[in-house]
C-alpha cells in the first residue's frame, strides 16, 4: 500500500558523494549541475519529502516538478530553507470515475543566488497512482 | 391593417429575444498561441483561492475550440448570480485536458470572475507565455483583478533575476504594495484575491492584526472565498473552536474526577489511622516537632516515634512534608 518508490535517481555536486550517474556539464568559470528524479507511486497516501541542498555560493537554481495522476490527487508544496513556501499545487483525478483520466500539472521556478541550505518538496499523495519528476539545475 | 399588426408584433418579439440573448452572461477572447498548443480552451470553476493551483478534470465546467483566428466563446448563462473564480486554461498538444503549467514560458492559464450576468471580452496579444498581455474589456473587476495577477507576476520575475538582498526588497515591497490594494479597493473577492497573492502566511502571527482588520472589513461577506480564507486562522474556524472547548471540557472532568478520586483515596487512609494516630498526624501537620508531640500528647518520645512510622506506613508517606503535603 505505502508503496513509493524511487524508480530514478540522479543527484548532483561531486561533493555529495552521491550517484555517479550524475548529468553534469562543466562549463568553466561557472559550474553547471543538472539533476533530476522521478518517484512513482501506486495507490499511495503516504507523504514524502524531497530536500534539495543548495550550496552557498549557488548563484543561480531553476527547479521544474512535473506530475502526471492517473488515480487520486497529489499534493506538492515547495519550501524554502527559511521554511516560506515558494510554490504549491495539486493535481487529481475525478473520484470514482472509473474511467480512463490524467491529471498533470507542472511548476516551475527560476532563482538567482537561492537561500542557500535544504530546500524542501513536501509530496502528500492521497490514493494516487502515477509519478512525480523532479528537475533541478545550479549554475556555481 | 393585419399586415402592420403582424409587422410590429414580428419586430416586439424580436426586439424581446434580442433583449433576452443581450442578457446571456459570456466570455470572449482571441488568443494567438503557436503550434504547439492545443485548439481546445477549458473553462474550470474554482471553489476557493486555495484552489487556484489546483487542477482536477471535475473542476473543467465547459470546453470549447479556438477557431483558426484564435477566437473563441463560452457561454456563462448557467453560472450563479454570485461572482465565482473562474480558470481558462490551454494544454501543450497531447498533455491531459486536465494540465496546469505554472511559472515558466508555458504559464497556461488566466483566472477570472464572473457570474451569469457578466459579458467579458479578452484579448491576448501573442506573448510568453500565451495569456501574458491578456486584457479584459467591459470588465472593471477583471481589470482590477487581472492588474494584480500582472503585478505580482512581473515583480516575482524581476525579483527572481535579482540578487538574495535585492529580491527580499522587492518582495516586501510587492507584499506591501498588494495590501494596500487590498485595503483600498472596494471589490470584496479582487481584495481577498490580493492577499492571497501577497503571500502573507495565515499561520504567521505577523501580519494578525491586518488580517483581523480585513476580515473585520468584509465581516458581511460570507461566500465560500471569504470562509477559507477565514477557516485558514487559528482562532476563526469555528469547527476547531468547538473542538478546543470540547477537549478543554473533557481534560477537566478528568482533572475534577481525578482530584475527587485522590481526595476520597485520602480520607479512607486518614480513616485508617487510630484515634491517636490521627491525633499525632495533626500535630505533624502544623510541623510540631516529635518532643512538642511528646508533650502535647502526654505520650513517651518512642511512643511518638512508632505513631510516626505507622502514619507514613498507612498512608504511604516518607517524611515529615509529605505529611504537610498530604
């Protein structure tokens, strides 16, 4: 039932020590660091929460979240690290339909010098089947 | 004679159904969106401002299909009288009908008012994202409305492109700028509409005292805006409010029933005790020392001191204070 599950995952910054499968472009003077993950959930109602660390000298962070239900509705709120909400939406699909539907809705965001610290994508799934991509550059 | 009573009634009855269809609340627009947009243009209610970036394919209340110049038309006849929040939104080619795009160049939606009786002309000039430059026409309140949409989303992108100091400035400077709007206007749902784009946390104790002004301002209002925006401060649901009270009414029976409990445990115990006993017991609680009981009581000091730890045995006591606690 509480079946999420993180079917991909690429994290950034070779400093983290993280997946090798990491898409990265160095483009220099400026570092440039591309990531992303897609979690998929089946009949799910559990909340999960994503952080994003952004490094201090981060001078630019563009994220994009984009989710496609199939089932039931999901929730996803972006929090930055001083705990202000910086985005929220929700997507879902007819209740007891019991027809063939997609629900997608895609949030993007593009900040120059972000707060630097854990970032925060609070997932609140409620009954719902489908997936959730996470996309997030840095430009150092 | 027949033939001009004929002609003047034809043109009453025309006159009454032209008058009727003038009636008939819509909206308008012409939208010039490339290639890779889809034709079809959906209408979707919105309950509440909490739901404004809220897409679900129940909220779509009507659809309709751009024509090659991007002019298209829904009806509003079957709308409330009440102003509600409406969405037009357009989906890329193959998403869901049911997608929404928020920020970026794919921005696919405008909110609106409306009720059965408005008659709203759009335009949007080609931009990006595609509803970018739209302008309402014959619609004071979408105007207002919509400046605050244009606002609060010019500013937000010039103060992502800024540095953390400057975008903080910005920030605030829009927050305070869209309260002032939203204390000065006199158009109930546009003014909850700038607080909520403001962005000014209902859980915060910052700005309480604005907020109690507000709503004090629009007390009279009581559609279903006003109520969620109420419902979301502590203190005004008044579902949490009945549900304190009933807590605080359990926690003191049990507090009352408790206390009623200890003090009959209590008084059996003291019951428990020899007339001596209790005799002795009352000279411990006035902190009479062992030889003033002696005295007192006309008894030896061993006396007193095997009173004493059948006292603290009986009432499963250990010292003198919790005797005077007791």
């Amino acid at each position: 039932m509480l079946s999420m599950l993180i079917v991909g995952f690429m994290t950034y910054g070779q400093g983290q020590g993280q997946n090798a499968s990491q898409q990265q472009q160095q483009q220099d003077p400026e570092s440039f660091f591309t990531s992303g993950r897609e979690i998929s959930f089946a009949d799910d109602s559990k909340g999960e929460e994503i952080t994003i660390e952004i490094e201090k000298d981060t001078r630019i962070f563009e994220l994009k979240i984009y989710t496609i239900i199939e089932k039931g509705r999901v929730s996803v709120d972006i929090y930055d690290p001083e705990n202000n909400r910086q985005g929220k939406f929700s997507v879902g699909t007819q209740l007891n339909s019991g027809k063939n539907e997609r629900a997608s809705g895609e949030f993007s965001k593009h900040l120059r010098e972000p707060i630097a610290g854990k970032w925060r994508i609070k997932i609140s799934p409620s009954g719902a089947s489908g997936r959730i991509n996470i996309e997030t550059s840095f430009v150092q | 004679m027949i033939r001009y009573w004929i002609v003047t009634l034809y043109l009453l009855i025309s006159q009454a159904v032209l008058s009727q269809e003038s009636d008939i609340g819509f909206i308008s627009g012409q939208l010039e969106v490339d290639t890779t947009w889809d034709r079809s243009v959906y209408l979707s209610h919105i309950p509440t401002f909490e739901d404004q970036y809220a897409m679900s394919s129940e909220m779509i209340v009507s659809e309709t299909i751009m024509d090659s110049l991007g002019n298209f038309t829904f009806d509003l006849s079957f709308l409330p009288t009440s102003i509600q929040l409406f969405r037009i939104h357009i989906t890329k080619k193959g998403d869901s009908r049911a997608s929404l795009i928020i920020g970026g160049n794919d921005e696919n939606h405008l909110l609106f008012l409306a009720n059965r009786e408005s008659q709203i002309k759009l335009h949007c000039a080609p931009a990006t994202p595609p509803f970018d430059s739209a302008v309402f026409f014959n619609s004071t309140l979408n105007n207002s409305f919509n400046q605050i949409t244009r606002t609060a989303n010019r500013t937000r992108q010039k103060a992502s492109n800024s540095s953390a100091a400057k975008r903080r400035f910005i920030e605030n400077k829009l927050r305070e700028d869209l309260l002032l709007f939203a204390d000065t206007v006199t158009l109930p749902l546009v003014s909850l509409y700038a607080v909520y784009v403001s962005g000014i946390d209902a859980n915060t104790s910052e700005y309480q005292a604005w907020r109690s002004s507000f709503l004090g301002k629009w007390e009279k209002e009581n559609n279903a805006y006003f109520k969620a925006f109420r419902n979301r401060i502590p203190g005004n649901d008044k579902t949490n409010y009945l549900l304190w009270s009933m807590g605080a009414f359990v926690l003191l029976s049990i507090g009352f029933l408790l206390g009623k409990f200890a003090s009959s445990r209590k008084k059996k115990a003291i019951n428990s005790l020899s007339v001596q006993e209790r005799r002795v017991f009352e000279l411990l609680k006035k902190g009479v020392s062992n030889q003033e009981i002696s005295e007192e009581c006309n008894i030896g000091i061993s006396t007193v001191k095997s009173h004493v730890s059948n006292i603290y045995s009986k009432l499963n006591i250990k010292s003198r204070k919790d005797v005077m606690d007791f």
